[in-house]
DNA sequence: GGCGCCTATGGAAAGGGTTGTCAAAATAGA
DNA sequence: TCTATTTTGACAACCCTTTCCATAGGCGCC
C-alpha cells in the first residue's frame, strides 16, 4: 500500500516547489494559478480539465478553460503533476509527490481504483530497460481485475 | 524477447476467427475490410489508422478513413487486435493473437516501441493482485525512456 | 440469376478534447 | 509609479475520431 501524503505535508513540499520552478523560468504568480492548485490539492486525486474548472467555479473563480489546460501543462513540465491517458481520449492529472510512485489496481466492474507499488515489480523494470539500453524516464503499470466485492 | 507468431500460423489463425466474429454478429465480408486487413498482417506492428489509410492506398485501395476507423473498431470488438493509447493523444492498434502477451518499452523522442516479455514481472503481478484479493483478467505495462540512438 | 433486405461505404460534417491567437489585464522589478 | 513581460479570457483553430446520409454492395431466398 502506498502512504498518501497528509495535506500538510503535500502542502509543505508542493508550494516551494511550485515557487522555485516559477521563479526558475522567469513565471509569475497569478490568483488563477494559485486558486486552481489548491483546489486540485485539495481534492488530490485524479482530475481532468474539465472536473477542475467546474471546481474552481464552485469556489467563485471564473477562469477560462484554456487557463487550466494551461496550468496542467505548466504542473507537468514541472513534474509536479503526473499526466495519464486513458482509455477514452482524455488525460487525467494527478499530483506526483517525489518518491511517491504507484500503480494502479482497477477493477473493471466498478472502475474502483487501487494504489499499490511494488518495488520488486520496479527493479525489474529497471533491468528489462537496461537490457534494451533505455534511459528509463517514467513507467505506468495498471492492473484489471476485479474486485472482490464485485466478484 | 516476445516470440511472435510467424506469418502462416498468423494468417491460420485470424481469418478463421474473423469470419467466425463476422457471421456471429450477421456483418458482411467487403473487399475493404478484407484488404485493409490483409495490409494490417502484413505489417503486423503497431499502427495507427492513417498509417494503414495510406498503406491501403499504396496498394491501389480507395479507401475512406472512416472505413479505416470502423474496421479497426470491429477488430477491436472482436477482440483481435488490442488498441493502445501512448502519450499523444492517437490510438495505436496491434495483432492481438491468443496466448501472445507483452509489454511496451516506447522511447519518449522518437516513439519507436519496443516489445517485451518478463515472466518474472507477470509473477509477481499476480502476487499483487491476490493480496488485494482481485481475480486479475488483464494488466498493461508501459516503460518510457530515451532509447540508445537517441540518447 | 434476379429480387429485396440490410449492412457497408465514401465523403463531408460534426464532435470532443486540447492548443493557438490576440487584445486587454495583471505581475514583478526598477 | 512606471515599464517590460507574462497571463488571461474568449473564441477560433486543430487534430483525431465518430456520425450522417445517400449510394453501393453482400447475401439469403425464390
């Protein structure tokens, strides 16, 4: 199982991060970039534009779609956030806390989704891409099944 | 290194189960489903559907790109090819025989995917899934890297 | 073979997610 | 405060994919 950060902590290590990486390239700091991210720490889970721009207008910050596509973007450069694709087209976003990697367990009868990380499962990987020469830069490994409650 | 099937035993083994899906579900045998299919065993790799728009044209097929997406989509209903969604945004399609798993190794410059087997990892998947108690029906596992000749 | 029903096709249009454009607004530094 | 530069919102443009629709083409039946 993987240990989720708690709030604070997510907070206290997301921010300078997001500040330096600012200040690095020459960004500035904006209230829609602001108020966008904390709503996506605050649900920290897997979201995708859409989802996080009706949020951010539940909380009374009329900003435009493209501005969030724009703040995604900006996350991921950063390696702040984590980018998936799935199976229908869309990306869906989630924060990526360093050295807070998982995988996914899904069960394809409920869609519940499982975090699990496994770090024999990881050397592996290492050594199948040492063995093609690859610089490893990301992995994804999603697990379908299902769950026992729908079993 | 997966062990792909060569192209007889390929052929022997997807025409029949297509015309088994097709009579199953009353569709007909066209000339443009059968020519864009035999053009997809023959590159037998993974492509994406102008890729094989253009290979149909090449062969002197006046196909519509639309034809091209709904033979895909039965392919895949069918459950004869597998459809992957990479990192951008266009699905890829792949020959999917029974009893043929494997995994992707895709380089993050130049796309160029890599296949690969690793019985170990399958393992230790399974261990993953019994833990959670989840009857596993099917897993994908993509490694991204910078492959040599781009490093 | 010919008839009729029903599926398949091509081309164009529509769809849905994402990115680009551009004038106006906001930020950061002097 | 003033100025250079980035950011924003609204909307258009984009790309891949699906849908529409009128026509063409399989396939069973006589």
């Amino acid at each position: 199982m993987p240990v989720k950060m708690n709030s604070r902590r997510l907070e206290q290590w997301f921010w300078p991060a997001l500040d330096k990486y600012l200040a690095l390239h020459n960004l500035k700091q904006t209230r829609q970039r602001k108020k966008l991210i904390e709503q996506f720490l605050n649900l920290n889970t897997h979201v995708d534009a859409e989802m996080l721009h009706r949020k951010a207008k539940d909380v009374g910050l009329n900003v435009g779609l493209a501005t969030v596509y724009r703040t995604l973007n900006l996350l991921q450069q950063a390696d702040l956030v984590e980018q998936h694709f799935f199976k229908d087209g869309r990306s869906l976003y989630e924060i990526n806390p360093p050295d807070e990697h998982h995988d996914h367990l899904v069960c394809v009868t409920c869609a519940k989704v499982i975090e699990f990380e496994d770090q024999a499962i990881e050397e592996l990987q290492n050594k199948v891409a040492a063995t093609h020469k690859f610089k490893l830069t990301a992995h994804r490994l999603d697990l379908y099944g299902i769950c026992p409650r729908c079993q």
